[in-house]
C-alpha cells in the first residue's frame, strides 16, 4: 500500500509512462541517447578501458592457471590424498591443470595430450576421472571468489551483494538421453545455468533441462553457493522469474528483480479492492485472494524452512508443487504472494528511471559473461559431448574454474596496470573504475602452440 501510494504521488512527473485508463494497459516510453537512460559503453571501450586493454600482458591460459594458483593455491582443493615427494607432487599438479584445461575448454584427453608435451592422454583422463569431482571443484570455485572478492578493485565492481542469473544454451549430440529439444538452438541442447556475481565471478553453475523454465532454478545458486558472500538481491531475465519464485525468494530473504520483456501485459494486483488510486486504478485490474494465503500459512513456512536447510533444492520443491494437474494450496499461497511482490517491483520499475537503468546494467554484467566462457569452452565447436547428467556437472564447473581464474588474473593485472598509470600522472577515479570490466580476454591465448620446424620446410 506505503509503494502504491508514493508511486501515485508522483505519476504526474513520470513522463516515461503512459496509461491507457480505457483499455487498461501502460507502456513504458524506450529511453532516448542522452537521457541518462542509455546504457554506458562497454568496459573495454571506455578511454580507460581502452588504455588498460593495450597494456594488458599477454599470456596463455596455462600460464594464468599457474600464476593464479600460485596466488590462491586453488588446485589444492583438486589433488585429492596422498602423499609422495616434490617430484611427484608437481607432476600430479601439471596433470590436474592438464585435465582441468582438457575439460573445461572442452578439448579432451587426447586432445589435450598432444598440445602438452611430457603429458600422455592416460594421465589427463586419469587425472579427470579421479580428481575432477563435483565436490573438489566446488571447493576450488568458491576458494577462487572468496580470494577475488577481497580484492580492492574487485569491490569496486562490486561488493558481491547481488547477482543475476541467466541461462546458456550448449548444443549436445542427438544420442544423449540426458538433452532435449530447444526452440532457440532449434536443435537438442542443455541449459548451463549460470548466477554471476555484480563483480564478475561466476557464483553457482548447473546444467538444466531446456524444456523446463529457468524461473525454477534461480534460487538454488542463492542457496547452494557456499562463498564468504551472501547475495541478496538476484536479477534475471523474463524467463528467470515467475510470482511463485518471488514469492518464494521474499520468504527466504531474497529480492527478485526481473527484466521482464512483456511488462506492459502483466497485471497488478491490489490487496483491499476498495482502495483508492485515481492514477494507477485503471492498471490495478486484479485482487490479492488473501484467503488462499492464511490456511496454507504454515505448509508454506515448513516449504521454505526445507529450501533453507537444503533438505532438497528450491528447483526440485517448486517443480513439483507446480507439476500438480490440479494446483494445491500450497502453490496457490505462494502465487498470491507472489503476485503483492511483483505488483510492488513492476510499480517500482515504472517509478524509477535510474533503478530500471541499475536493473540493465547488472544483466548485462551476466550477459558478457557468458562471452568469456563461449571463448574459454572452444574446442570441439561448442558442443557438450558428456553423456552422463555426471559429466555435464563437470565439464561445467571446470569451465566455471577457468572463467574465475581468468577473472582472478584480470583483476590482478588490471591493478598492476592502474599502479601504473597513476605513477606516470593519470587521474584514475573509482568512478572511471567502476567502468571497467575483468573479462577482457583478447590478450589471452586459450590455444596451444604450433612449431614449425624451418629445418623441414623446402627452400625454393
């Protein structure tokens, strides 16, 4: 009622809205170059961006892994138990960064042999087959944010207070049980979904069905991540939300904050039918059932203090309160819950110019994400050849090692690189900080090297 009543207060001001009392519908104007509105250039483009960029050192991604190790001592997490001597350990080390570079860049052991000499293809899949577990990749994750985050150019982009989340979509072979159909690939694909922190890292990854919807599982990486952080704010996308997710993530302490593409067809709801609004009443077409909520009230509460103790995911409780033929009460409290939540973000967003602009930018913080792990996830073209539901989990957390560690080697090297350009006199605000990005990935060679031996090659 308190958000209503501010927002009809200062209806008249808002000239980016338009409302149509006859049909009942609003539009939200598009903003214009120059209104503030627009969003800023990308990272790498800014004259600060620009000037980082060219000073950047180049490096192969094996030589990022063994630097960042060398700062994070990650890959301890990946060696497993066992002893043995220096010799021994150094070599089980090279086999672990092999392997992790084998399945995160999606090459293969075979592969991944022959572009690293003194290492056989039995070592690397040994190596990925016994120390590449769910779990000690996990550790080696959240080891590699927890360091980043306390970094203080990594706070700058920011503190790891929220997160988004969206979905990438990996073509998969026509023989694995575990893909099915996607309408955007328009082939059989996986969802590796995907939360990124507002500072870059990748928070939580797992694969998920294409056919179902991504809302289902956007707050199981707020759940199940692990890290010093605790995110409490998560944007997605119009498929990443729906009323019954944020009604759940309001009872788990989370806000919702979604881009929704058909905002102008949603309804909002009022609670007391007989309030006044002489503003929005023509867009306030539905009411809250709120004798649907108290009856269910305490199945609710035992529903989130399940999702909150992990006795199962919130993807796995919401999936199945939502597979009923016919609704049960639990999922119809929730809904109406859900639907006080998101007429109070919708009225927030037609409010506030500069919160629908913070909205975009923490999207598209995820967004160019995914571009770095497409160009880190480039051997055999993209395509997630695991056919156990096992393999994909990962093969997806070593590309989420890979994407942190390249994360982690930026933000080191841009700090150098700042030092620097302050010692030579440059004026470097946080602000003009705050525009740069860690995903800057064209100073790196994911590749192996080709020899050519000039010994072998015609003279004439």
């Amino acid at each position: 009622k308190a958000v209503t009543e501010a927002v009809e207060a200062r209806l008249a001001g808002n000239t980016a809205l338009t409302i149509n009392a006859r049909r009942g519908r609003f539009k939200l104007a598009r903003p214009r170059l120059g209104d503030g509105e627009d969003d800023p250039p990308r990272a790498g483009d800014t004259p600060l961006g620009k000037l980082i960029r060219r000073r950047l050192p180049k490096a192969d991604l094996a030589d990022v892994l063994i630097d960042v190790d060398n700062e994070t001592d990650f890959v301890r997490h990946l060696l497993g138990k066992g002893g043995g001597g220096r010799t021994a350990v150094g070599i089980k080390r090279r086999n672990v960064l092999a392997a992790l570079l084998a399945c995160g860049c999606n090459l293969g052991p075979e592969r991944m042999a022959a572009a690293t000499p003194g290492t056989t293809a039995h070592e690397i899949a040994e190596a990925a087959d016994w120390l590449l577990t769910e779990d000690a990749l996990k550790a080696a994750v959240i080891e590699l944010v927890n360091y980043a985050s306390r970094l203080p150019l990594s706070q700058i982009w920011g503190l790891g207070s929220t997160a988004s989340s969206d979905g990438m979509r990996f073509h998969v072979p026509a023989n694995i049980l575990s893909a099915d159909y996607s309408p955007l690939l328009a082939d059989r694909g996986v969802t590796l979904m995907r939360h990124t922190l507002d500072n870059y890292l990748q928070l939580h990854g797992k694969p998920v069905p294409c056919r179902l919807r991504e809302a289902l599982f956007s707050l199981d990486g707020l759940i199940e991540h692990d890290t010093e952080l605790d995110p409490r704010v998560l944007y997605t996308d119009t498929h990443g939300s729906t009323e019954v997710v944020m009604a759940a993530g309001h009872l788990l302490g989370f806000s919702l904050e979604p881009r929704i593409a058909d905002l102008g067809d949603q309804t909002l709801y009022k609670i007391d039918r007989e309030a006044a609004y002489p503003g929005l009443d023509p867009i306030l077409t539905g009411t809250v059932k709120t004798h649907l909520i108290g009856p269910a009230w305490d199945g609710v509460v035992r529903l989130v203090a399940s999702m909150r103790a992990r006795t199962a995911s919130p993807s796995l409780i919401l999936h199945r309160l939502g597979s009923y033929a016919r609704q049960n009460s639990l999922h119809q409290a929730l809904a109406e819950i859900g639907r006080v939540r998101k007429t109070v973000f919708v009225l927030r967003f037609l409010d506030d110019a500069r919160y629908r602009r913070h909205i975009g930018r923490e999207l598209n913080k995820g967004e160019r994400s995914h571009v770095l792990s497409r160009f880190l996830f480039f051997g055999k073209e993209g395509a997630v050849r695991g056919r156990t539901f096992q393999d994909q989990v990962n093969t997806f957390s070593c590309l989420a090692v890979l994407h942190n560690a390249v994360v982690v080697w930026n933000t080191l090297r841009i700090s150098e690189v700042v030092a620097q350009l302050r010692a030579e006199g440059h004026v470097i605000t946080d602000e003009d900080l705050a525009r740069t990005s860690p995903l800057l990935h064209a100073h790196i060679n994911p590749f192996g090297q080709y020899r050519f031996d000039l010994e072998r090659m015609r003279r004439a």
